[in-house]
C-alpha cells in the first residue's frame, strides 16, 4: 500500500508539470462498491484525451463549453476501451456526471454500474493504446475505506477485486476450485505420479494413507510458494517432478521383484516393504511447487489470498479423489478376477511411468533450459 501511495503522490507532482511534453500519461479509475453497485470515477489527463479527438492543443479542453461539446465522444471512446465484469458479468457504464479539472489538466466522468453489490469486480483497462507507456491507476473502495489498489497498462490489462463479503468469498471458490481441478486433471505429470503411485495396490486405508501423504505435501509447499516465503525457479522443479515419476516407477518394479523372492523363498517372514507414503509425501513438496506456478499465473488476489489458496486446494484434491477412485477401483476389479493380469499390469504400467518421466527429464533439462 505505501508503495502505491508513494507512486500516486510522484505522479500528482508530475501532473502540474506542462502538458506540452505530455508530463503525466497517466489515467485513474476509483470504484466505489455500494450495496446497488458500483459508483465510478475516471480522470484522464487532457493531454491525451485531446490526441484521441483530435483537440489540438489539448489545453484547450480546460474550457468547459468546449469540452462540453466533446463529451459525448468522449464516453464513447472510455466505454469501448474500459470494461467492468461484475460477477463475471459485463456491466453497462452508465455515465452519470462530467467536469474539467483544470487545476489537474484533467478531464472527470462520472459512471455507474450494476444494479446489485458485486462479490468480485474484473477491471480490463487499456485507455491510451497510442501511449505504450500510458498506466491506469486503479483504486477500489468497499464501505468508504480503500480496499485495493493496481495498476494497468499493455502488460498487465487487467485486475481482479473480490468482495470482504461472503459474496466475494463464494467468487473466489467459484473462480478457485474449479482451476485446481483442471490442473490436476490435464496435468499429466501429476496424474502420472499418482496413478504410478496406486498401481500396486492395496487395502483402501493403504491408498487413502498415500494420497493424504501427496496433498500433506504439495499443500505446505503450494502455501509457501503463494506467500511467496520459498519460491525455486521452474527449471528446477519441473525437472525435479519428471525424476519423482522416474523414481515411482522404479520402486514399483523393485518392490514386485522383491515380493516375488518372497513368494519363492517358503522360510520368509518378512512383510513386504511399501514406502509409498514416504514417496508421495516428500515429493509431494516438490509438486506443491508446480501447483504454485499455476497459480501466480491466476493472479492470487491479495484482498482474499487465503480463500484463494484454501479453494485452489480444495479443486486439486477433488481432482485427486476422481484419479484415485476410477484407478483404484479399476485396479481392484483387475485383481479380482485375475491376479496374475494384475500384475502384469502394474509391471507394464511402471515401465511406461519410468519412460514418461524420463522423456520429461530429458526434455525439461535438454531443451527447455532445466536446472540451470
């Protein structure tokens, strides 16, 4: 927040600077959230509200009669060049006020949108697209107190604000679960891990105790990385993720060699091994790392971070429980009527975990500049 002021309180003193080298190409929109929608507020410098009208010089818009006479063109151009989405749902700006700031070299509209208090408010803001350098600065105020702050240029178009309501908290999870159920069903390496994870088998306690051993983990990284209090490069992770498949899928065909010797062996007492757990909770740490990258690519909202992750966990362990059910339910319907096709399956299927992650391996270390 003190850093955004102190941008806001530079740009004022750019602002009294000559308008004739274009001394602020800077706008500001200030939403205010009300219980019947959002109230507006957009001051564009006149400077380049002049350019796009064809006003030349600008300064002559700091008359009101003549600026009057360019309002309605005006609006026009802010309304095709600023969207709001309330709930998800455009808004119609209805432009309720106009005045010259002339002290400011500016130029106030007045809007209104919605009808309704919004959970979560989309800014899509590209005012100036003449000016490359040209930023929006955006303020969002809920019951007279600032909210959140953000700054919109050709990089970064647009900002999410979601609601201190539980309004807003039902937008986060409605915009949260569903993306970690995506990513963790099209993210074939994950899957992978998991499904190489579960191809042994076992009693359901056994796989319930494996996958809440994977989401233990990932989840402590996922926070971490989100906070941003431990955050390692992807070229270091993602290769890290295709070496967790490897190795799945190696102890997997250990552990089946092992439990042959011990059929073989009549004297053996011994239980077979199954480090599993142990498997899925340490490199879970590592996944939760590539689950985080998903979401800075989101866009964590810092006005309702901890709903946010809390929801985007929420998705991925629904996506987890979907894997989990169908492959171990196929699994076991496998064993039951043929054991020995059982494990022929779980042998073919680690070779094909091992050979994947190493294509992986050798692609995201090789080709994409990995562990570097």
């Amino acid at each position: 927040m003190n850093r955004y002021a102190a941008i806001l309180s530079f740009v004022g003193l750019l602002c009294t600077a000559s308008a004739s080298a274009h001394p602020a190409p800077f706008s500001y929109l200030d939403l205010y959230l009300t219980a019947s929608g959002v109230d507006g507020a957009l001051i564009v410098h006149d400077f380049d509200a002049g350019h796009d009208v064809g006003v030349d010089p600008p300064e002559r818009l700091r008359d009101p009669a003549l600026a009057e006479r360019y309002r309605d063109q005006l609006e026009r151009l802010m309304a095709s060049r600023l969207t709001l989405l309330l709930d998800g749902n455009p808004a119609t700006l209805t432009w309720t006020g106009f005045e010259v700031l002339a002290e400011r070299q500016s130029l106030r509209f007045a809007f209104r949108a919605g009808t309704t208090r919004p959970g979560r408010v989309m800014t899509r803001a590209i005012l100036f697209p003449y000016d490359p350098v040209h930023q929006t600065f955006v303020n969002v105020y809920e019951d007279g107190t600032l909210r959140h702050q953000a700054i919109l240029d050709q990089s970064r178009a647009a900002a999410d604000y979601y609601a201190g309501t539980w309004q807003g908290t039902s937008a986060v999870m409605a915009v949260f679960i569903p993306s970690g159920i995506e990513h963790i069903i099209i993210g074939p390496d994950h899957v992978l891990f998991l499904l190489g994870l579960l191809l042994l088998g076992g009693s359901m306690w056994r796989l319930a105790t494996i996958v809440t051993a994977f989401t233990v983990g990932h989840s402590i990284t996922l926070s971490l990385a989100a906070l941003g209090v431990v955050s390692p490069p992807a070229s270091l992770v993602e290769p890290v993720i295709a070496l967790s498949i490897i190795f799945v899928g190696a102890d997997n065909l250990l552990v089946q060699r092992d439990r042959r010797k011990e059929r073989s062996d009549a004297d053996s007492r011994r239980e077979p091994r199954d480090i599993r757990p142990w498997i899925a909770g340490v490199f879970g740490l590592v996944h939760g790392f590539g689950f985080a990258s998903v979401l800075r690519e989101l866009g964590l909202p810092l006005t309702a971070l901890g709903w946010s992750l809390f929801s985007f966990n929420v998705g991925v362990e629904i996506g987890q429980l979907a894997i989990v059910l169908a492959a171990a339910g196929a699994m076991a319907a496998i064993r039951r009527r043929d054991a020995g096709a059982a494990q022929r399956l779980a042998f073919a299927g680690s070779v094909i975990v091992m050979v994947a992650g190493a294509y992986w391996f050798i692609q995201r270390v090789f080709f994409t500049g990995g562990l570097s």
